[in-house]
C-alpha cells in the first residue's frame, strides 16, 4: 500500500496488531522481547507503593488524584488542567476513538495498539509507511487526515523525529498525538514535545518501561484541557487505584525525574556497546538509534527466534509492525552480561 493511502479494514490482519512482545517470553527465558527495564520497580519506589497497601479498603479521593496531576504538571512544566491521568499509554490509545476522526493516519512502523483501537470503534485509518532510515515526512500524510498518531522515539525502529518535523504534521482541524512512551529513555529528552502547549497536540506518556510497572498500568495525557475533556468523558469513576495515583506522583518527583535521566544515560552506553556486538556478526542494526531498543535485520529472523528460544533467549518478531517484513527482530537493550547470552546463542545456532 503506498503511503498515505486508506486501506480496507477486511486487509488488515488484526491478529498481528495485537501482537506484542511479553507472548514471546516464557518464564527463566533471558528476556529481549519486552521493553521493561528491569524485573520491578526500584527499592525506594516499592517502598512507597507497599506503603499505601494499608489504604486498600477505600476509594481514591479526589484530592489524592489532583496531587497526582499536580505533580505531572510540575515535572513537564503544564497547568494541571493540562493533564489526564491514565491506566497505563494503552487506555490513552483506548480512547483515542472519543475524538470523532473520519481519518485518522497513524506513521508506521510503530507501536500497533492506537492503529487497532481506532479500527476496533471502525475509524478509518489511513497507514503512513515510512522506508529505510525512517525519516518523517509531514507531507506523506493524507490532507484529510484530522487526527496524526506517532511514537517519538519510534517503537520499533528506535528513531527519534526531530520535534520541529512532528509539529510540521499539524494543519488546521487536525490533531496530532505524539506517543513518547519512551522519550524518559532518552538523554535529555532533546524532541520531546511534553512541556509544550498546544491546542492540537497531545502527548502521551508511560511509566512502564523506566520504572518496571508493567502490572500497575500507569500513565498520563498532556494536552489542551477541552481535547482531554473529550478523552476523559464516560470513563468510569475512579479510573485509577490508589497504587497507580502513588506511582505517577512518585516518580514525577524532581529526585525520580534524575534518576530517570541516569538510567537513560546507562542505556545508551549499554546501546552502544550492544550495536558493536552485533554488528561483529554481520548483523545488520538500523542506525540512528535513540530508544532502550534495536530493530535489527537477519536473514531468516523467524528462523534465529525460534533458535534463540530453544536457548532460553526471546526476541521479538518484526514482522507484525507494518511495514516491516520478516527479515526484522526488535531487541532490547540489555546490560553486558545478557548482550554475552544473546551473542554466545548466536554463535551457537548460527544466522
């Protein structure tokens, strides 16, 4: 399909949409299939959640939910009117739906989740393809596009798009979303667009990945106040559990946000060390690379994953992402001492 074109829901294999990276990994399996770092929060932050353990039998207030805003909106510089608390990025691409698009574009390849909860409430999707190296082009996108969804830095190619080309994608009567489910991984965070206001542009944000609470399901919206009222209404009262409002404050804390850019500069030295390993196979890894992930090229990926978990070692498949074929993996970034595993199961089944 060329890009920009609106392809027919009955084309779509839904089935590879939903496709993510935890069916992969079986338990005692080395793990570069799912992005988390990490097997759980750090110590400081468990101690805070069983902290609140005690507190289980009541309802979240109001008040413990506007802290939570509050402390959002501090950290990214916004008004806490500004902020939408989430269960976790994918209620936010859940209920991208509410917006009322008649076409909504998303930029692939990317995370697959927004383009199914579109197709799934039947809103036209028009799929933009990006080809090698992955350069965004705001005019690839259909004019009649009025809502824009892409990911920054871009899960799976670990591209980041420079913030000035993202805003370029805005036009009036359009919305962009910007998933920056990632962008805490990166040093600095030099694109992201989070402490920016913009009346059609909304930023989502995880808390996944960094801090290992994939169980908890915590993240947040940043946008004008009347786009987020639209998300927000005919959600359920107390979207939230006390847990996930202790998270999202927590680790907006100035002391959090500091540890956040530390585990982002030790990704990228742990990036970098890893491209060199592979590279020294012959593999082929897509540079420019900026996220705590690789997309990598193998000559039969389908072959070596299932070769690797055979070892104990779980990859992810590349070929449900649109617009990548089956030659693709996506690995995640590891320290040396998985990056040895991985490179000795390597020598040992062969490319």
């Amino acid at each position: 399909m060329a890009a920009g074109e609106s392809d027919g829901a009955a084309l779509v294999d839904h089935a590879k949409l939903r496709h993510h990276g935890d069916v992969e990994v079986r338990p005692g399996m080395i793990d570069f299939a799912v992005n988390v770092q990490g097997s759980g929060p750090p110590e400081w932050l468990a101690a805070r959640l069983a902290g609140r353990l005690g507190e289980l039998g009541r309802y979240p207030d109001a008040a413990e939910e506007a802290a939570a805003r509050a402390a959002v909106a501090a950290r990214h510089g916004r008004q806490a009117d500004e902020v939408l608390l989430l269960a976790g990025a994918a209620e936010g691409f859940a209920l991208l739906p509410r917006l009322g698009s008649r076409l909504a574009a998303v930029i692939h390849p990317s995370f697959t989740e927004p383009e199914l909860a579109l197709r799934e409430a039947a809103v036209p999707v028009a799929r933009v393809v990006l080809r090698p190296p992955y350069t965004l082009d705001a005019g690839m996108v259909p004019e009649e596009a009025d809502l824009v969804v892409v990911g920054n830095p871009t899960n799976p190619t670990s591209v980041s798009h420079p913030a000035e080309t993202i805003l370029a994608l805005r036009r009036p009567g359009r919305i962009v979303l910007v998933d920056e489910a990632f962008a805490d991984a990166v040093v600095g965070e030099p694109e992201t667009l989070s402490g920016k206001a913009f009346p059609d542009v909304l930023v989502l944000r995880s808390l996944t990945k960094t801090w290992a609470l994939a169980g908890l399901r915590c993240g947040y919206l940043l946008g004008a106040p009347d786009l987020l009222a639209r998300l927000n209404h005919g959600r359920p009262h107390w979207p939230l559990g006390t847990l996930q409002l202790e998270a999202i404050a927590a680790t907006s804390e100035p002391a959090a946000v500091t540890e956040a850019q530390r585990k982002a500069e030790t990704i990228a030295a742990d990036r970098a060390a890893m491209i060199a390993r592979l590279r020294a196979f012959g593999i082929e890894v897509h540079e420019p690379a900026t996220g705590p992930f690789l997309l990598i090229r193998v000559p039969d990926a389908e072959l070596l994953r299932k070769r690797l978990a055979d070892n104990g070692i779980a990859v992810r498949r590349g070929d449900t992402f649109p617009g990548l074929d089956s030659g693709h993996l996506r690995l995640a970034v590891r320290p040396a001492a998985e990056v040895d595993r991985l490179v000795a199961a390597i020598e040992q089944v062969g490319l």
